[in-house]
C-alpha cells in the first residue's frame, strides 16, 4: 500500500493502520528529533509528540510525498518548540548562556538577572516574528546548535536554501534587537 493508502484507511477508521507508518518512521523521527535535542530522551518523547500530531492532522497530509518527510517536518517543529520551551539564553554570536549559572549570578547581582531576563525575553520575541521558514532555521542552529548539514538534512532543504534563510534570519534578528536597544 502506498502512504496515501494507508492515510486514508486510518482516515476511514482503522486506526490501527497507523502503527504502519509509526513502525516504519520511528527510527528516523527519533534520530531526527535527537539531532534537534541532543537528548536521547527528550528527543522519544518528542518523538512520540510528532506521531500524535501527524495523527491528529493526518487529514492535511496531501500523499504528494513521503509520509516519512512528512512526520519529518512535524518533528522538527516539536523539537524546535521543546528547545525555545528550555528558555536558554542564545546570543547572535553564538554564545549561549547556561540558565543556571544566570540565576546563580542573580542572587548576588539583580540587575545582571534583569538584564539577562529582559534580553532573553526580547531575543525570544525576535524570533518569534520571524516567518517560519527563518525561524525554524535560526533556532536549528543557535538553540540546537546543528550544523548546516545537519539542519539541511533535518529540513530536506538544499545548503543554499538553508544558508540564505540564515542569513536573512540572523539579518532580521540583528536589525529587531538594534532597534530595542538590546547589548
């Protein structure tokens, strides 16, 4: 049966021709997720997150690809979502600022923790205006820290494509943080 096939009998009510498709992706889903994460098991949860949304929303699936790139795609959103939910602290220069040792800082410096709050929050906010096509490539590799290769390979999108939403991205969040002011 072909993916179409399958989507549309879990569709008409069989249920249990879904586990085709999540025997078959497992692997792939988790290693993407894992990718992502950097957490063998944040990334199964993560995972597993993926394949309910792919259920929930197997209707949208059009059968004009490979579920696999589909489910794919799903997990890379889940993943990028669990690495924004962590409130790391990333700057554009590629230093990332472990949360912990800012709120250790904070006790004996407040206005550091303020700092560090409100920078965070603004970085977060940048990002999230992005268009998503931006968005998804700019938290793979500051929040993810995956390479270029890894997030072209993640998003089945080719280098240039990957590296011309990077720089726009990186672009974009520059021009929005300068703007607020941010150090």
């Amino acid at each position: 049966m072909s993916d179409r096939q399958v989507a549309d009998t879990v569709l008409a009510g069989n249920r249990d021709a879904f586990r085709l498709f999540v025997e078959r992706e497992s692997v792939a889903v988790i290693a993407t997720c894992r990718r992502v994460l950097r957490d063998p098991e944040e990334a199964q949860d993560a995972a597993q997150d993926a394949f309910t949304q792919a259920y929930r929303s197997l209707a949208t699936y059009r059968g004009d690809g490979p579920f696999g790139a589909w489910v794919r795609q799903i997990a890379v959103r889940v993943a990028i979502a669990r690495l924004s939910a962590r409130h790391e602290i990333v700057r554009l220069d590629g230093e990332t600022i472990d949360p912990r040792a800012a709120a250790l800082r904070s006790s004996s410096d407040p206005e550091g923790h303020a700092i560090d709050r409100e920078y965070r929050s603004d970085v977060l906010g940048a990002i999230n205006s992005l268009p998503a096509s931006q968005r998804d490539v700019v938290v793979l590799r500051f929040y993810g820290d995956l390479t270029l290769d890894e997030i072209s390979r993640v998003t089945n999108h080719p280098i240039g494509t990957v590296k011309s939403r990077l720089s726009r991205g990186v672009n974009s969040l520059r021009e929005q943080l300068a703007s607020r002011s941010v150090p």
